[in-house]
C-alpha cells in the first residue's frame, strides 16, 4: 500500500477537538503534541494542515474527521 495526503481544511460549529487529536494519535501514529499542533493550527490559526496516512487508513480517518467536525478531503 502507498501513502495518502490527508488535509484537514477547516472545522465545522460544534467540533469536538479532544476526539480529533485522539483520532490523530491513534489512527495516524502522529505524537499527542503534533497533534495538538495541527488542531490548533486548523481552529486557533484557520489554516488547513495535512498529513501523510496509509492509503488504507486515509478515508477511515476522513471520515471520522468529519463526524467530529473537522473538514476533510484525501489529495492523491
């Protein structure tokens, strides 16, 4: 399996940010502190971030993403 760019373009009213660094930690292998870095940068910054995932795990990720209220899109 290859590698998937995941980009995170903005949140949604109602984003649940403790989910989604959970979701990045677990899913994505990143650290709790990178994680931390892109939900702010994405909430705090409004700027879209992205991350390299298994294609295999990109649009399971995707989709939770968005269920917690993070948009998101795969890039291929």
């Amino acid at each position: 399996m290859g590698k998937a760019k995941l980009v995170f373009t903005g949140w949604t009213v109602g984003a649940r940010p403790i989910p989604f660094i959970k979701l990045l930690v677990d899913k994505a292998k990143l650290g709790i502190v990178d994680s931390r870095n892109i939900k702010e940068d994405i909430i705090e910054n409004g700027k879209s971030r992205w991350i390299e995932v298994d294609e295999c795990l990109a649009e399971e990720i995707k989709l939770e993403a968005n269920d917690i209220g993070f948009i998101s899109v795969i890039e291929k």
